[in-house]
C-alpha cells in the first residue's frame, strides 16, 4: 500500500512538474486567483480586501489575455471594495493599476504621488510611481522611485523588471538582462506568466541586438510555460521577419491578433503582409486598422502612434499624420511617442522641429536601431550629412537585421558608404 502511495505522489509531481514546464494544463495563476476569491466572497461579502484582492487577479489577467474586458471587471471589483470601506488603501493602489493599464498615465501618477505623500514606506505604490512616470516621460523621477523599491527590498522581483525596463531606455540592455535574469531566478515556478514575461522581454532585448538565435531559444521556453502568450507570438513574429521568414511572421501575428484583437496588432499584420508579398491583404489589414484605430483615437488606450506611422508611411498623408502625433504628446511624453511625433514633423517638411525631438529622444541614451535611422534621416534633412552618416551606422551597428537595416544601407551606399552586410 505504501508503494501504491508513493507511486501515485511521484506520478502527481511529474504532472506537476511537467504542467509547469511545458505549459499550463489548467486555469492560469490568474484565473486560479479569481476562482479562489470568487468563492471567497461567496462567503464573506462584506470584506473590502477580498474584492481589492479579486480587482487585481482580473487585472493580472488582462495581462495575460490583453483583453481590456476584464479591467472593466476589476473596476467593477474595486469600486465594490470602496463601497464597503471608503478610501481603503488596498483598492486605492489597484486603482491605480488598473488606471495605468487603461494608459491613463496622467492620473494614475496624481493618485499614486497622492498616496505615496500619505503612506510614504509602500513599496509597490513606488512601483505605479515609476510606471507613470515612465510612461509620461519622467525618467529621472521614474528612476527615483524604482531606486526607493530596490533599498526598500534588495531584490524584488517587481523593483527588477521596472529597473530592467528603465536600463533599456537608457541604452544599458547588458545590465537590463541582468536585471531581468536575476528577476526570473527570483520569480516562484508557479507564476508562469510572470515567468514567461520575463522571458519574452529577454528576448526582446536581444532581439534589439540583432541576436536572433538567443532570442529566439527564449521564446520557445515562454511559449512551453505558456502557450500562445501575445506578447510571445508577437516577439517570434520580429524573429521570423529577421530571418526573412515573412510567412511564418504572419501565421504568428494572426495568431497573435486572434488572441488580442486591437489595431495596433492588425497594424503589425499588415506590415509583415506587405512584406510577405500580399500585397492586397495588406493592404486591406490596413484599411482595416485605420478605421479601427480611428474609433478610438481620442481614447486615452489608443493606437496613435501606429497610426502616426500609417499616415507617415503607407496612406502618405503627413497632414494627418502630425495632427495625431500632437494630439498624443499632450497624453504621453515618453521616448517612443516623442519618436513618432519627431517623423509625422519630418514628413511634413518641419525639419527643425523635428531635429529638436530627436535630440531629446537620443538624448536619453536610448539604443534602438529604428529610432537611429529616424535621426539619421532627419539629420540629412537637416543638411547634416555627417550626422546623418553617424546614425544611419549605428542604425546597423546596434542591429543588422532591423526592420530598417536594409534602408538605411541603401541611405549610406547613396552617401557613398560602404556598410558591410
């Protein structure tokens, strides 16, 4: 009988194991979480914390999904919490949470600076600091707060991956990966989608480099933990387009639109369709995407800088382009708006303008071969050939396999430049 018990102990962790490894066989740690406190409630209603507690499960879970549904969920969830104890601090900083998954960033940093003046040793409310700032731009006040997070608890895997993200935009990838590796050591086997973020992110680390067989091995672990993860599928696609395999890129990014269906994620598609050769099915994505993303331009969760890029790029309506542009920079100053509003100024032939946000995007340190080619063209523009020549070589010196590597050797062998492949 012991035998038996022990057989069947040992049959049950390999199980374990091998959902953890290889892929969730049940419910995600998310939907874990909202099941375990649904039955919670069931119980004991009036417990504000159990319903802060569900409103961050359904954020956790949007997350996993990229389904803005279930933030609609959480603020149903939290404002249930607010009605059985005002002001509760629990549901204040999932509020918070979810205003900055609704990108409201504006005021997802006045209610977290608010709360942090009021309960100044919180660690996570540093965290929604940080993500704020981040995202309007504020970098240095950004770093502050994730540097509070890190002597707070030396360590912390949350503290890790926002530091991650902050060395990235500072140019600093190789201690970014630090970051994130330490974070993955850190983070219990359990949460796999945590797990496989920060593998996916990894992974775009590398993919940034140019280092597309690293990167890719890292995404075969995120998508065994788990399986067709958005952010996943939409990493391999940059893989598969290096590798110049266009029609493996679009069975990804449908896929991945499939799973998450937003216009920047059609814009995506469209792209890689283009460049796959259907050209009439890309065409029609893109179509397609416009309307979609016009519907929600004037929505704080938007896909205006895709659409900046639509105009600029393919519909060849600069107009329009920079009116979107300037509506966005009013929402968000971060280095990837700020990007977009300095190319709708450069196709509209507002070449100073467009220098002076240039500068400021480079100004930060950033190291994006994209954003280097955009400098590069902007310069020659400018009348700065050797500027110019300067970013359109770190534009293949930081990746050779960008989506931009081929225009800007063609940019540097008419300077006459010679760039090695």
């Amino acid at each position: 009988m012991n035998s038996l018990r022990f057989f069947l102990l040992q049959l049950l962790a390999c199980i374990l194991f091998i959902s953890i490894s290889f892929g969730q066989l049940g419910p995600s740690p998310a939907q874990q979480k909202i099941g375990a406190l649904q039955k919670a409630i069931a119980i004991n209603p009036s417990r504000h914390d159990l319903h802060a507690d569900l409103a961050l499960a359904y954020a956790k879970r949007a997350r996993e999904t990229a389904d803005p549904a279930y933030y609609e969920k959480a603020e149903k969830a939290v404002n249930k919490s607010f009605s059985i104890m005002p002001d509760n601090f629990e549901a204040k900083k999932v509020h918070i949470w979810i205003l900055l998954g609704r990108h409201k960033f504006a005021r997802a940093r006045e209610e977290a600076s608010d709360l942090n003046k009021k309960v100044p040793d919180d660690m996570m409310v540093y965290g929604l600091l940080a993500d704020a700032n981040a995202e309007l731009g504020n970098y240095g006040e950004a770093e502050e707060a994730v540097q509070w997070m890190l002597d707070m608890r030396p360590g912390n895997v949350a503290g890790l991956t926002r530091a991650a993200y902050l060395r990235e935009i500072f140019g600093d990838r190789e201690g970014a990966l630090e970051m994130l590796h330490s974070a993955y050591q850190r983070t219990p086997p359990a949460e796999i989608e945590d797990r496989a973020w920060v593998l996916t992110h990894m992974a775009h680390l590398h993919v940034m480099d140019g280092k597309i067989e690293i990167a890719e091995k890292l995404l075969d672990q995120a998508l065994a933990l788990f399986p067709q993860y958005h952010y996943a599928l939409a990493q391999m696609a940059k893989v598969r387009t290096s590798q110049r395999r266009y029609k493996d890129a679009v069975e990804l990014l449908r896929q991945r639109y499939q799973a998450a269906p937003h216009p920047e994620n059609l814009y995506d598609l469209a792209v890689v369709l283009k460049k796959a050769g259907s050209d009439k099915e890309a065409k029609r994505a893109l179509v397609e995407f416009e309307k979609k993303a016009l519907v929600e331009s004037d929505s704080s969760d938007n896909s205006n800088r895709e659409l900046i890029f639509y105009y600029a790029d393919h519909a060849r309506r600069p107009s329009k382009a920079l009116e979107i542009a300037s509506k966005e920079i009013g929402r968000r100053r971060d280095v990837y708006t700020r990007d977009a509003l300095a190319w709708a100024l450069h196709v509209n032939g507002k070449h100073k303008e467009a220098r002076e946000q240039i500068d400021m995007v480079l100004a930060v340190g950033i190291r994006n071969a994209k954003i280097f080619y955009h400098a590069g063209l902007i310069a020659l523009k400018s009348k700065d050939r050797k500027t110019a020549v300067h970013y359109l070589k770190r534009t293949l010196e930081t990746n050779p396999v960008s989506e931009v590597s081929d225009a800007a050797r063609r940019e540097l062998s008419r300077l006459g430049h010679r760039q090695e492949q």
